[in-house]
C-alpha cells in the first residue's frame, strides 16, 4: 500500500504515525503533506526518515493507495480533487463531507458497508463525540431501536488541537504562578474551568458541535432518532466523556445492556460502583476501545436507559478510526 498524511505535523497527523506503526500497517511509501510552515520537518516511521513536502495542486498523489487527511475542512474541500484524481482513496478527518449525500460516513463497528459506495472515493470520519457515542448506541440498537437521545458531552483540549492542549498546560502553569491566563484557543480560561460551548452558535443556539451529533448520528445508524446534546469544553488534556440517555421502543434492562456491550466490538466495559469502577479520561487516554460503565435504568423513562462513556479523541475519535476504515477496505479486497 502506498500511504499519504496530510496535516502530518498536527495532533492527529501525528496519532496517524503513531497508529499506523503500531498496527503493522502494510506500507510500501509513506508520504506526508503539510502547510508551509510544516513543509521539511522530518519524521521518523519505522526507522526511516521521512520528510514533509508541502501540499500543492500537482500530481503528488499519482500512485497513491489511501490518503489520511486532517488538514482542515478548507484544504479538505480545495485539495479533494487533486487527492482522488488517480484513484486514492480520501479518508478525511474534517467537516468537510460528512453531510454530502455521495459521501460515505462511517464508524467500522456500525456500518462499514457504507465504505464500500464512494462516487467520489472520498470517505468521511465522523465528529470525535459522534464516533464515540455510535460505537455503544449499535449494541443497544441492536435489541431494540433507540427513538431518542439525550447526551451532555465533556470534552478534553485534545479536540481543538496541539496548540489547545499546549495553551491548557500554559493556563494551569500561569494560575498556579499568579500571573496573568493566557487565552487564545478558547473563548475563556480552561483551566480550573469548564466552558458549554464548543465550537460556534447557530440559530437555534445549538453548537455546530452539538448540531453534528444529531446529523452524523442519523446518517451513520440509518435512523430516524432524534438526538438532543449539550457539548461542554473541560479542563482535561485527552478523552472525551459523554452522559448518555436513550430512549428505546421497548424497554432494554441494565442487564441486557452490560451483556450487549460486552459483547460488542470496539467496548469495554468498565462498571462496578461498589468498588467505584467507572470509566474517567484520565485511565482511557491513548487505547483505542470507547469504556462504557454508569449502567443503569433511567428513573424518569420507563423505556430509558442511561449510561457513561469515555473515549480518546485522538485515537478512536480520529485517526484510529480512519486507520479501521481502510483496514476495512483491504480486508474486503475494496483498495489497493
């Protein structure tokens, strides 16, 4: 397989390094992409050196297998074309397309099918919290279908970026020292903080965060459930967390649920209250399964159920996911 990054330099170009190592991941030529002002950085994979070349509108991409992207939905949406235009297919970590009806939105625990139809041989990542939570709503779906979501998320700095986990350890230096908090990333101070809000407001009030985990979440399930969210900024460095509440046609127990996600792929199952065994991001960062504990019946919904969910954004929230996209795709004989 011949293999491209682009955004290599980032948090998640640099998970994809990291990722793609670990799993063995069968490259012949591993090329990475970046801005200018990445361009000749030097990484090292597998013991080779490989430096950076600045993505242009060129032929680059000639023989290329599968390309990684997590650039931005901008260079995502201007590049598209010079990606796939000899046949590599565009794994792409941004908004970009994930709404666009010849794109293919896809989670490998819940419908890695949809891979397979790409007109435009792009496929899209899915929002991190999206990805998450879909990965513990297929067990439940499973047993019976979910009509509704509630889900209030708390999000690590690792969402926003490199520079946005490097302003939270910065924060977290300059109030301890007494001086002035530095912030440039969030719309307030992190540390020592929580902010509900993450990314910007619409119309409705609803985040673009909040709006794509209703959109994404009944585009990937092939659904009709509504899905109500409040995205919340906390200051941890990485792992999201997720409150989850579903409401499902017929009632599931606390029961049927432990077994379902212990059963199912890509969940760990980390729950036993009296011994104060839950899930925190702190534990969950950089593996690579979503930990689901907080089991329980929900006590205002007789067809409710609740439960608590963590997840490494990095990881499984982004370049983990792509990776399992096009391991997918090799498995069925669909690439390369």
């Amino acid at each position: 397989m011949n293999v491209a990054i682009v955004g290599a330099s980032g948090a998640v170009g640099q998970e994809f390094l990291r990722i793609l190592a670990e799993r063995n991941f069968p490259i012949d030529e591993l090329k990475l992409f970046g801005s200018s002002r990445s361009a000749g950085k030097k990484y090292v994979f597998k013991g080779k050196e490989i430096t950076v070349q600045e993505l242009a509108h060129n032929d680059d991409f000639k023989g290329i297998d599968v390309a990684f992207t997590s650039a931005g939905a901008g260079i995502s949406k201007e590049f598209e074309k010079d990606i796939t235009r000899f046949g590599a297919v565009m794994i792409d970590n941004s908004s970009a397309f994930r709404m666009d009806e010849d794109v293919p939105l896809v989670v490998p625990e819940c419908n890695p099918e949809d891979a397979l139809d790409r007109p435009r041989n792009v496929i899209a990542n899915p929002n991190c919290t999206t990805i998450i939570m879909v990965v513990a709503l297929k067990a439940i779906e499973d047993i019976s279908h979910i009509k509704r979501i509630h889900v209030s998320t708390y999000q690590a700095a690792s969402g926003a970026g490199a520079v946005a986990m490097d302003e939270l350890y910065e924060q977290y230096r300059q109030a301890l020292a007494g001086e002035p908090v530095t912030v440039k990333k969030f719309p307030h101070q992190l540390a020592f903080n929580m902010i509900p809000q993450v990314d910007v407001f619409l119309d409705n009030d609803y985040t673009k965060e909040e709006m794509k985990m209703y959109n994404e979440t009944r585009k990937i399930m092939h659904s009709d459930v509504q899905t109500s969210a409040t995205c919340v900024r906390v200051p941890s460095l990485r792992s999201h967390s997720e409150s989850v509440w579903v409401e499902t046609e017929a009632p599931v127990s606390p029961e049927q649920a432990r077994a379902a996600f212990e059963q199912a792929e890509g969940l760990q199952v980390c729950d036993d209250p009296k011994s104060l065994q839950y899930p925190m991001p702190l534990f969950t960062s950089d593996k690579d399964d979503v930990y689901v504990g907080r089991i329980r019946k929900d006590l205002a919904n007789p067809n409710g159920l609740t439960f608590w969910l963590t997840g490494d954004q990095i990881r499984k929230g982004a370049a983990l996911n792509a990776v399992q996209i096009a391991e997918y795709l090799m498995k069925v004989g669909n690439i390369g």
